[in-house]
C-alpha cells in the first residue's frame, strides 16, 4: 500500500508560501504587460515620451503622470491607467521580495545541502521539497522519486529497434520543470556537465536525449539530498556513462 504524502510540517508552509508567491509573480508580469498595451493605445506624443524607456524607468515615470481633468477625455483616461498599474507593479515587486525572502530562508532550514548544489535555487528546492511532502521518506528509492517527477525513461523498443526511449509526459510537471532549469543552468556553466555532453554528443546522441539523462542525474542526486531520506549520501554523484 503507498504511503499518502503528509501535510502537516514545513514542507507544508514552504507549498503555501510558494502558491501566494508564484500567484504575486504571475500578476506581476501581467501588470508589466497590460501597462504596455495600454501605451500602445495612448497619444503620438506620450508613447513618443515614454517607449523609449527600460522597464523600471517607463513604471517610474508611469508613476508621475498626472490624471488631473474629464476622465471621459482618453488622454486622461490613459494616463490614469498608467499611473495605477505602475503603482500596482511596484507593490507587487515588494510583494515577491518579501515572499522570496520567507521562501528561502524555509528552504534553507529544510535542505540546506540541496542548496549548495550547483544550479539548485531556493525555488527549485522548495519543488522538490513539495513534491515529496513533509514525510519525504515514503518514496522508497531514487527510482520512485524520479518516476514521481516524470523523468523516468519510458521504453519504445520494438521488434527491430532496441535501447530506444521516449520522453515521460506524467509524473508532477512543476518539479519536472525545476528540473529541467537546473539541467540548464549546468549546461552553460558546469565544467563536469560540459564534459558530458561533450561526449555524449560525440556518441551520437541528440541534445534531447542528453537532457533527459541529465534530469535524471539530477534527480537521482536531489533524492539523497532530501530530509528525513532513507538514504544518508550526500557526496557528489558522478555523471553517468
């Protein structure tokens, strides 16, 4: 019989935290692009004002323009709407930040040593923290924490063909996606995963197919890294052959 996940200790804060923050990030960004469309509409004259700007500075000077007049007029009407979304943008940034701040210091109580790993932020760890719930120690081995995050091969070998797999498309798609980021971050700046691929690409492989090993290194070596693990190995894992 499997073990249901917990929610009842940290892991739990650490998920509710994440959901308020990633909800904050996602208005955050929507407000940034609203705020350009409605620029887009407005007069020659203030987008010729304000489209040369960076991001922060067009919020800035967004902020300052004045609403004063008929709010039927559109000009004011456009104004009026920069000026209240830059306002929500900046108090959406304070909101991220403090809800970063509070995620990452969970995090870091939690798994401390899966924050050392390269390209392992505190969002990432945070996913994995989530997926394997408060009583991490129900998954049974590396193979089931891989499978859980969709990153176990899947055989298609036929009659004719052997060896061949296919990506999984079940498993949790957040933490697949966690994954996925670190795998990418190692590419460009890792030494050892450079060397990896390097020659995995001379055997033939594509890059696809490179990148699902490597997730499913890095899978198998956050596993080690979880609280309450049964397994108590934290050293570096080599790359696979």
């Amino acid at each position: 019989m499997a073990t249901p996940k917990l929610a009842n200790g940290q892991v739990e804060a650490i998920r509710l935290l994440k959901i308020i923050r990633d909800t904050a990030v996602n208005a955050h960004s929507a407000t940034l692009i609203t705020l350009k469309t409605v620029l887009v509409t407005g007069s020659d004259e203030l987008r010729g004002r304000l489209e040369a700007f960076t991001d922060h500075k067009l919020v800035i000077a967004c902020t300052e323009l004045s609403a004063a007049g008929n709010i039927a007029d559109p000009n004011v009407a456009t104004r009026h709407a920069l000026s209240y979304l830059a306002r929500r943008w900046l108090a959406l940034r304070e909101e991220v930040k403090v809800h970063s701040t509070q995620l990452k210091a969970l995090t870091c109580a939690a798994a401390p040593q899966m924050l050392e790993r390269f390209g392992v932020g505190f969002d990432t760890a945070a996913e994995m923290l989530i997926t394997a719930g408060d009583n991490a120690n129900r998954i049974c081995s590396e193979a089931a924490f891989a499978k859980l995050r969709g990153v176990c091969p899947i055989p298609t070998g036929s009659g004719k063909t052997s060896g061949r797999n296919r990506l999984n498309r079940g498993g949790n798609r957040q933490a697949n996606a966690a994954l996925y980021r670190v795998v990418i971050v190692r590419f460009r700046w890792h030494p050892p995963t450079i060397e990896y691929v390097a020659r995995r690409t001379a055997q033939g492989l594509s890059k696809k197919d490179i990148i699902r090993c490597l997730k499913r290194f890095v899978a198998r070596e956050l596993y080690h890294l979880l609280p309450q693990s049964p397994v108590e190995e934290t050293a570096s894992i080599p790359l696979p052959a």
